[in-house]
C-alpha cells in the first residue's frame, strides 16, 4: 500500500483537509462571482443598490469605486473565479485519490500562499484605508486562510518540503494534537477583532 493510500485510510484529517479545501473553494468562488457580476452592475449604474450594500462600514458598492478593487487594471473577483476553480480542481483530485508530486504540491503552496498574501492585503487596505468592508471579500479572505491552510496540512502531512527526519517527527505530533487547527482558528478571531475594535457598532447601524 503507497504512502497516499494509507494517509487515506489512517489519517480521517488527511481526507478532511481535501474536503475543507473544496467546501470553501466553492464558497470563495460563488463569492468572487457574485462580486463580479454586481461589478458589472456598479460600472452600468454608479447608483445601484448591491446585495451585499448593508450600510456604510459593510458596503460591498463603495470598495468597488477604490483603485483597490482593480489592482491588475480589471476587478480583483475575476482573479478570484480563475484561482478558486483551481483550488477546487485539486481538492477534488485529491479526493479522488490523484497523487500529486511533491513539486506539485510546493508550487501549489507557493500559489496558494500568493492568493493570501493578497487577500490580507485587501483586508487590512478595506479595514485601514477604505475604511469600508466587503461582506463578500471577508467570505474570501476568511476561506483563502482555510485553504492555505488545509494544503499546508496535507503538504506537511506527506512531508512534501523534504524536512529532516527529527523535524518530521516534531511536526507530525504537532499536527497530532490539531494545534494547526487551534492557531487558524485564533487567528479569523483575531481578524474579527480587529473589525469589531475598528468599525464596532456601524458594524450594526
């Protein structure tokens, strides 16, 4: 039995990690396409009222209007449809049990942590400059930390990154215990927090 298989059949997170990645690869992706569709929206009608426009801190319309939303000279969502109908691409391979190299895997990582590098960046641009959120773009920040996440786990998981033997054996325990999960966890609490502390009740008005 190859080293894929028996992750499948002893390790119940190992499978969870595919089926983490995907559930919130379609949820980023029907966020990112929602966004795109109502982007065409604002450029048609500067004054239209956008399902995710609540009102003035969680208003989806006036962070399409920053140069922000339109980074790469067209709307940051379409990056957004390409990268998640990717993501999902994988998760559903690995779930059909599609072994990945480990070239493929890191090159993966790289990419996927590109995306949250990215997304962080919108985040902290939308909470501190923009001084405005986007529902949809807190939905794909918060799946892009779970998606990078969830690869890193699998990748660790089959030591993709070629760790020494001693190091491996530290890691797997690590990984045993689910601090992992503890740490991505206390991390989107963190984010809440920093939007409570910066928008508090507008977040409610």
């Amino acid at each position: 039995m190859h080293k894929l298989a028996q992750l499948f059949k002893k390790d119940e997170n190992y499978r969870m990690a595919y089926w983490t990645m995907l559930i919130t690869a379609i949820a980023a992706f029907l966020a990112a396409f929602v966004l795109s569709v109502e982007k065409i929206e604002v450029v048609k009608n500067a004054n239209v009222v956008l399902s995710c426009s609540i009102n003035a801190a969680l208003n989806c319309a006036s962070v399409m209007k920053t140069w922000q939303s339109e980074v790469f000279g067209f709307p940051n969502s379409f990056l957004g449809i390409m990268g998640f109908a990717i993501v999902i691409a994988v998760a559903m391979g690995g779930l059909l049990k599609v072994k990945y190299s480990r070239a493929y895997l890191v090159t993966a990582q790289v990419f996927y942590g590109l995306g949250l590098l990215f997304s962080y960046w919108l985040f902290f641009q939308s909470v501190y400059a923009i001084q405005v959120l986007c529902p949809w773009c807190l939905i794909v920040t918060a799946t892009t930390t779970i998606m990078f996440e969830s690869l890193l786990y699998i990748n660790l998981r089959q030591n993709s990154f070629g760790l020494s033997k001693a190091t491996n054996k530290k890691v797997q325990a690590f990984l045993d215990k689910s601090f992992d999960r503890l740490i991505v966890a206390a991390w989107l609490v963190l984010l809440v927090a920093l939007v409570l502390i910066k928008f508090g009740n507008g977040l409610f008005a």
